[in-house]
C-alpha cells in the first residue's frame, strides 16, 4: 500500500468519525510511552474538527512513534463511549433500538461505540448512563463514564500485544515488488531510478524487521440519533434519583437516632 493511499484512508477516516461524533471541539490526545519505569503522559489539544484534519501529520508522527491517538467531545456532551464490546453486542445494540452513531474496530475482534442521545448529558447521568450501557451489553465497565476517550480511527493501535515484528522479506520477491526491468535489462525503482544487480542486492542485505500494528477502522459512521435513547437515558435518571433519595433517607435517619446512652453514660447495649 502506497503511502499516498494511506494517508487518504486516515484522512477519510479521521473526518468521517468526527462528522458522525458531530461535537463543536474535541479533546484529542496523543498517549506517549514512557521511558524505562516513567508513566505514559499525554500531549492533549482542544480543537474543532478541522483542525483536527489540519494536524493529522502531526498525529501520523505522534503514531508512528507508538503514541496512541484518542479523540472525546470537550465536556458534557450528548454523546456515551462503550468500550471492549464484541461484534454480536454491537448487532444486539441496533436490534434494541440503541443504533450507534459511530462503531470503530479498535484491534481484532474488539470494538468501540458512540451512541448519541437526543440531548446532552451531565456529568453525573452520563457516567450512569455509560455504565448501564456496558452493563447490558457487555463492554468494559471501568471504562464507563461521561468523558472517556474513545480511539481515532486511521492510526495504528500501538499496544505491546498487538506488536508484530516482520523479517525482511526474501530477496527476489523484494525485488519484485519494488522494481521492474525497463526495455534495456536495467532495474528500475519506483521513482525511476536505474539500479545495479549489485546495489540491489546491498540495498537488501540493509533491510531491518518491520514492526507492524494493527490500523483502528471506522466500521460505521452514521451520526445517528439512537431511538431507543430516550427511555434508556428516563430509566437511568428514574433509577439514579431513588437512588439519591433512598441514600438521604438513611443519612437522616442515621443521623436523627444519634447515639442511645443509658444510666451511669453507658449505652443500652452496654447496660446488658
């Protein structure tokens, strides 16, 4: 694959993802490995989705250099992300009636889901939300809250795991792929350079392994408002305000019983 053709595969990507996503900013970050026993830190920018196209080089090379690339709404937004989920969940999820507004295919079997609401979320019924959402179908319930950062598609996922390291391929099948023999015998390169047998074979023998990740695809990218959001996001308000409710009926309770004391400062309990 040519690298003009991937760049237009992430820049097709990136702009579909965040036009489905639809938020005015978003908080993209660049997860960078540390050194030795030093934790990863994050390079992070607020930006509107063009910029975010506009700095797509800067992300590559972030990428290239094994930093992960997320992507979130800035702030309360009307979007969940569910993450960890398996292909049949993400089926499960369209038959009821929570359509995702964007599915991206993080590494080999394994996805990540914004659904969209009709209206925007606060902090606290958002994180509840999240969790019900990965509750039900499976995804990973750490993960769950109002403002998790979900992957960018069309850059690598740079996990230690998914790391395949590639041993340089044969020498006439290198040579195959990437030169040609013009009308005089000579072999030529891509860019219409004219090379010796000999430096061909000195150009090889230089080769290194590759290392190589998997690419996060975008899968889906409909934008859609889920149908099924609404009674989804009442249930959890319901649930999350008796919760609320029955929590400040025991803290009053507790606190109005106060200690019981009985002759002499001794407890009832103590009495006996």
């Amino acid at each position: 694959m040519s690298l003009s053709h991937t760049w237009g595969k992430t820049h097709e990507a990136v702009e579909r993802q965040l036009t489905a996503m639809g938020a005015d900013l978003f908080e993209v970050g660049a997860l960078q490995r540390g050194d030795g026993d030093q934790p990863q830190f994050m390079l992070l920018r607020i930006w509107d989705q063009e910029k975010v196209i506009q700095s797509i080089p800067w992300l590559r090379f972030q990428n290239w250099h094994e930093s992960h690339i997320y992507v979130r709404p800035k702030g309360e937004s009307s979007l969940t992300l569910v993450d960890d989920l398996k292909v049949s969940a993400v089926a499960r999820m369209r038959q009821e009636g929570l359509q995702p507004a964007a599915v991206v295919q993080t590494s080999p079997g394994n996805y990540q889901v914004w659904i969209n609401h009709a209206s925007r979320l606060d902090k606290q019924l958002g994180t509840a939300v999240a969790r019900a959402l990965a509750e039900r179908f499976g995804g990973d319930v750490k993960a769950a809250d109002w403002r998790h950062f979900g992957r960018l598609a069309g850059f690598r996922n740079t996990k230690a795991r998914y790391k395949e390291v590639l041993a340089a391929p044969e020498y006439d099948d290198w040579r195959s792929q990437n030169f040609h023999r013009d009308l005089e015998g000579q072999w030529v390169g891509r860019a219409g350079n004219v090379y010796t047998e000999e430096r061909l074979r000195e150009m090889h023998a230089n080769l290194l392994p590759r290392t190589r990740f998997p690419f996060v695809r975008l899968t889906e990218a409909s934008g859609v408002i889920a149908r099924g959001s609404e009674q989804l996001v009442a249930t959890v308000r319901a649930v999350s305000e008796r919760e609320r409710a029955d929590q400040a009926r025991a803290c009053g309770s507790s606190a109005s019983a106060g200690p019981l004391h009985g002759a002499g400062g001794r407890t009832e309990r103590e009495a006996f």
